[in-house]
C-alpha cells in the first residue's frame, strides 16, 4: 500500500475524507436557516397587515353606519360623526363624502410597519 499517495489525495484507513468540503454543512445549515427567518419574517408582516386590514374594514362599516345615521336623523354633522367612530375603531379618517340620498362614503387607514391599511365603505338609505 502506498500511504504517501492516499494521504494526499485524502485517503485514510477509514475511508475517503474530502478535505476541501469541511464545514460545508455549517455553511449549508447557516444558509436555510436565514431563509427561515426571512420567510417567518415575511409571514409576520402579512399577518400583521391582514389584521390591520380588517380593523381599517370595520372601523370603515362603523364610521359610514354612524355617518349616515346622524344624517338621516340630524344629530350631527355625517363626516364628524364618522370621524368618531372611525377614531374609536383604532384608525384614523382617509376621507369621507356626503352623496346624493344620504349616502355616506367612508376611508378609514390602520398604520401599519409596511405602510396603511385601507378601507372604503358606503352606508345609506336604500336606493
């Protein structure tokens, strides 16, 4: 048996070791889980953005209910009263429009880390 040949080309008595592969393992294991965090990290804002989204929606339904209403029966101005209780949804007012037949338009955003979530939505009489 020739020893100097197999050592080095990585030979031993317990089989082929690569030398040149050492730690790549390390490497390849540090690799995904980076892209496990990136992705938990992703799905993290998602969440949080589709939650935002719909307490933008609801604060949206509620302030154009509570516009219209104070239309409807004169307690108010609608755009106040929407902004009420848009406010005491957790968002804030985008917008809000008084239309034709007591029509209430309402915007209502819900901040988030990537940016706002936004809601629209209209509250009236039947047409």
């Amino acid at each position: 048996m020739n020893v100097g040949t197999g050592a080095r080309h990585g030979v031993t008595g317990r089989g082929l070791a690569c030398r040149g592969d050492r730690g790549s393992g390390t490497v390849l294991l540090l690799g995904v889980v980076a892209v496990l965090v990136v992705v938990a990290g992703a799905l993290g804002l998602l969440a949080v953005a589709q939650g935002a989204r719909g307490r933008a929606q609801a604060a949206a339904d509620l302030g154009a209910l509570a516009g219209a209403f104070a239309w409807r029966f004169g307690t108010g101005d609608p755009c106040d009263v929407a902004d009420q209780a848009v406010r005491r949804n957790g968002a804030r007012l985008g917008g809000c429009e008084t239309q034709a037949g007591g029509i209430v338009a309402v915007v209502a955003l819900v901040g988030t880390p990537s940016g706002d979530a936004t809601a629209r939505a209209r509250a009236g009489p039947r047409p």
